[in-house]
C-alpha cells in the first residue's frame, strides 16, 4: 500500500476532502524517490516537524500519535485536519492557515502564501475528490 493510498483511506474515514489532504500532505512533505512520491514519511523541518504531515511533537501529543510512525503521521495530521474544519465551518482557506501558522491561522504573509499554494494544490487533487451525495 502507497502512502497515498494510506491517506485516501484516512480522509475517508474522517471525512476530509481528499483533494485537501493530499494538497496538505504534498506541500508538507518533500519528494520520496524511494517511493516515488511526494507523500515523504521520512521528512524533517528545521523547527522539529516531523512526517508527510510535518507534525510537530507537541501536536502530536495532543492528537495522541507518535508523529515518527508514517501510519499514526497521517493519520494525526488528516485528524488535524478535520478538527481545522470543524474549527473553521469548513473554510478550505482558514483550515490552510491553522495548519501552517496554528490553530489561530495568523495574518502572516508566509501563512498567506501557504495557503494560496495549498489551494493551487487542491485544484491539481481535486479529481481524486468523490462527488457530495444527492
């Protein structure tokens, strides 16, 4: 099983847009050419992220995963990614803000400029995405 397959399995059961975690999960983690991916488990910041989710330790204390485990990474971060969501009335946006810049989402310009990437990744992912029941 890929790691992108992982997270389409997590973003389904939590109910997250899949286009979203993948857009997260791509902008987060860097290339992985031993798995040819983008979705990178092994993938560090400089300030102490850690994963495909570049979650931080205490975050991952407050989801209660260890963010070292590429399975628990994902899914701590789709998990965080729902709560942004109910935080945020499902604000696609504000949820990009509070992932990068906390769960405040700061007016900062590098905040700024992560979210309009994430939502230039959404449109690459956003095929992957199911239609809403009619």
């Amino acid at each position: 099983m890929t790691w992108a397959e992982v997270i389409a399995l997590e973003a389904k059961a939590a109910k997250v847009p899949l286009s979203l975690a993948y857009a997260i999960a791509n902008k987060e983690s860097s290339f992985d050419p031993k798995n040819n991916e983008s979705f990178n488990p092994a993938a560090r910041g400089a300030a102490g992220e850690i994963g495909v989710y570049q979650i931080m330790p205490e975050t991952a204390r407050g989801l209660g995963i260890d963010p070292t485990d590429p399975i628990q990474n994902i899914k701590g971060g789709v998990k965080y990614i729902r709560q942004m969501l109910d935080a945020h009335n499902n604000d696609v946006v504000k949820v990009a803000r509070s992932y990068n810049g906390g769960p405040d989402g700061p007016n900062k310009p590098d905040t700024e400029q992560y979210a309009a990437e994430v939502m230039r990744r959404i449109g690459q992912f956003q095929s992957y995405d199911e239609p809403p029941p009619t």
